[in-house]
C-alpha cells in the first residue's frame, strides 16, 4: 500500500496574507483622523478669523477695513489680490475656512506621497502615522486664522506638489515647475515655497547631485523672478519700483556696518526664537539627523536635505540682513521639514533606521497634535468669548430692530498693537452679526457711562457698549 498523494488529500493550503486595506482607504482614514486629533475641524466648522484677514473676505470701501488693494505696495502679494477681486470678497468665514482647510488636506496627501520610501513599501501603520505627521505641523497651525489671505497659497502648494513627481521626469518639466510654483508663491506667500522646494529636493533624491544643484540654483533665479514680478507690478499700478514696508515690520534697510550688526542681530534672536518655539521638535530632529548620518544609506539623502536647508536659510538671513525685516516663526514652515525629513528617511535605511524613524516620528506627531489642539483651543476660547458678546449686543428689540453698537477699549490697551487687532477682530465679528452695519467707537460722553456700568454689554438707551476684552496670552 502506498501513501496517499499531495491530490488525493485534496490541493494544498497556502498561507493567507494579512489583510491589506486599500491605499485610498488608508488615505481618507488618516486625513480625517488628523482633522478630528488636530481639532482642525473646530477651527473649519466655526472660525476664528484674525483682523488683518478681514478685509480679505469684505466687500471694498467697507468701513475700517484695510484696502486689499492698497497692501500690494507694501506686501506685493498681487494673487491674494486677484483672488478677493473673484471670490474673497463674495466669501464668508465658514465658506474660506473650509475651502483653506480642504486645500491644506489635499497638500498634505501630496506631500505625504513624495516622502514615502521609493524602495520599500511601508506597513499601513507605519504609513499612517507618517501621514498624520506630515499634517500636524506646529509651525503651519497658526496660519489656519488667515483663510481669506492665504486660501490661493495653499491652493497653489496642493496643486504643485500633486504634479511634483510628474513634473520631475525630465528637467524641463521640472525648470517649468520650479518657475511657476515659486513665482506663484512668492505673489501669494513666499513660505510656501520653500516647502515645495524642499519637496522637490526629496523627490530628486535618486537622481544625480548635478540635478540638486541645478534645483537649488533654479530656486534662487525663480524667486529672483518673482520678486522683479512683484517690482514690476509695483512700479507699473503704484509708481514705485519696489515695496515699501509697513512700518510696523520694522524695516532697516542696510548702508553701513552698523545696520549690518543690527541686521544680523535680528536674524540672530528670531533663529532663537524660531528654536524655543520647537525645542521638543528640534530634539527629535536631531536624533533622526544623527540617525540617518549613522546609515551610510541614508546618509546621501540627508546630505541632499541639508543643502537645501542651506539654500534656504541662507536666503532667509539675507533677506534680514538687507531689509532688517524678520519672518515670524509662523512664516518658517521649512523648519517642520527639517525636523520631518530625516525621519521619514530612516524609514528607507537599514538596520534600526527604521524602528528609530518611527519612534521621531511618533514624537513629533504627538507634539504636533498637542501643539495644534492648544493653538485652536485658545483661538476657539477667544471666538466663543467674543461672540457671546456680539450676541448680547445685537439681539433684536420688541420691535425687531437692532440698536447701533458702540465700543470702548481701556485706553492703555487700546494704544497698543495687540489691543488694536483683538479692537479689530472685535468689530468685525459686530459688523458680520449686525448684516454689514460696522460698530464706531463710543463718543466721550458714551465711554464714560460705558465704564461706570462695569459690564462687558452696557445698554445705553439708543445704543448699545461693548467692552472689549483684554488681549488674550496667545496674541
């Protein structure tokens, strides 16, 4: 008698694969879950919106609003100006904040996308919290309160960094690529950029150095470009060749070796101030960089990442030494990729590298997460604040009719910057509720009686006072 055959058992099993779920699904799974831990979706829902966007979601000619047009001299953003013309300024604040919050998400799967590994395909999990990393961005969080300005920036980034890896099959797409994004940037906002120059930088990392240095110096021309765009248009609508800098930026144009040290003294505190900001980032950075040194095959890739840096870095310090103008920390997004990069890099090495990666990233996704629900929580507390005022204040009479209203500021804070813009952003929230009608400020006779009340709403007879607040930690 013979042992019973392979076929006559029946067909051999094969072990099954753990299930797989689909990229698509993985995707839309993560971007949601970021908007839900991020408490982005509050800030999309029911906005906060900062006084200098304002003017950007106002019809023109409306009372205490900035001209839109007018910023152009001293800010050359000329696209944010196009855009209020076709669309800012039939916006409300719910339809811009989720169009800008849309934008971003899209950016961020974009972006996601060209940091994954090119050799090695990453387990889901893993995959996820890359993405949820590359969302909660500590340095891009603050920007959520200016949808109106900044709507066609992000725009702009989602669509370039889309058609990054398509545009980086040959040179001339990606020349063409690198003058549109960062034209369009710099007319828009010139932060963006950087990030998608550095972008760019990731995606090239398999090809010759002679192609990153080619992008690094086409970088530099194209925002060269930009700038004369912006000079250009300038001189043609205003006159004048250039920008000329609001003074509350603080401008000190260089001439002499002593504004050279005061210049570079500013580049100086604001780097500082850029790395008390990140501190806890900026460990984890380090720890990945370290890492990825470590691993002679990731090492190429770092040493690709920190020559972009260097480009870019170095373009900001001459900004600040010529101008004497510092970039708020908000304005450095290139700073998460510094810190983001090398992480995601380790996550393509060997050995360790991998595990270690994750670990930086799962660092930096929680103080990401942190750092985005503080933000919004404080911004959020401040509207709730606000608009429970404007609520007092503007409910109907018997008649259904609202009485004007009137503000008083406590005169110290109301000589200051941050009492004027929460003034600002006060009014505006009065003028939305009230159907276009702009509060003024109380008369003297008024702001006496207003004090003496001792209350935030003060019912005047024919018109209403609203106190504003005192400004809140985070401004």
């Amino acid at each position: 008698m013979t042992a019973p055959t392979a076929a006559a058992i029946g067909p051999a099993r094969t072990a099954r694969p753990g299930w797989l779920p689909p990229r698509w699904l993985v995707v839309t799974a993560v971007l949601v879950l970021a908007l839900v831990l991020t408490d982005a979706v509050s800030q999309a829902v029911v906005p906060f919106i900062r006084r200098d966007d304002w003017p950007f979601l106002l019809p023109p000619h409306t009372p205490f609003a900035t001209s839109v047009y007018a910023k152009n001299l001293s800010e050359g953003r000329w696209l944010n100006w196009a855009w209020w013309v076709g669309v800012g300024q039939h916006s409300t604040p719910l339809t811009a904040s989720l169009t800008y919050v849309t934008a971003y998400v899209v950016f961020v799967a974009g972006l996601w996308r060209v940091l994954r590994p090119v050799d090695r395909a990453l387990h889901w999990a893993v995959d996820a919290l890359l993405g949820v990393t590359v969302f909660a961005s500590a340095l891009w969080v603050q920007l959520l309160y200016w949808p109106g300005t900044l709507t066609p920036s992000v725009l702009i980034a989602a669509a370039a960094v889309w058609t990054l890896p398509w545009a980086s099959r040959t040179r001339p797409r990606l020349a063409v690529w690198l003058l549109l994004a960062t034209v369009l940037t710099t007319l828009t906002y010139p932060p963006v950029g950087v990030v998608l120059f550095l972008a760019a930088v990731v995606q090239l990392r398999t090809r010759p150095w002679k192609d990153v240095l080619l992008l690094a110096g086409g970088y530099v021309v194209a925002y060269a470009v930009g700038v004369a765009v912006i000079y250009g248009l300038n001189g043609i609508f205003f006159g004048h060749l250039g920008l000329k800098i609001a003074a509350w930026r603080h401008p000190n144009p260089i001439h002499d070796l002593h504004t050279l040290r005061v210049n570079a003294g500013r580049f100086a505190r604001e780097a500082l101030r850029l790395g008390s900001a990140l501190w806890i980032a900026a460990l984890v950075g380090i720890v990945a960089v370290v890492a990825a040194w470590l691993d002679r095959t990731i090492r190429p890739l770092l040493v690709r990442l920190v020559a972009g840096l260097a480009v870019v870095v170095a373009l900001s310090a001459a900004q600040t030494v010529v101008t004497g103008v510092v970039t708020d920390p908000r304005g450095e997004l290139w700073a998460w990729m510094a810190v983001l990069v090398p992480a995601a890099l380790l996550l393509g090495g060997a050995g360790w590298s991998p595990r270690i990666g994750i670990a930086c990233l799962a660092a930096l996704t929680v103080f990401g997460v942190l750092t985005w629900r503080a933000n919004i929580g404080a911004h959020q507390q401040t509207r709730s604040e606000y608009a429970a005022l404007v609520d007092r204040a503007t409910v109907p009479g018997p008649s259904g009719t609202r009485r004007p209203v009137v503000l008083y500021q406590d005169p110290a804070q109301r000589a200051t910057s941050k009492g004027s813009i929460m003034a600002g952003t006060l009014r505006m929230m009065v003028r939305q509720a009230q159907g276009g009608v702009v509060p003024r400020w109380c008369a003297p006779a008024e702001c006496v009686r207003i004090k003496a009340a001792g209350t935030q709403v003060a019912d005047l007879g024919s018109v209403v006072g609203v106190v504003v607040p005192p400004p809140p930690a985070w401004i």
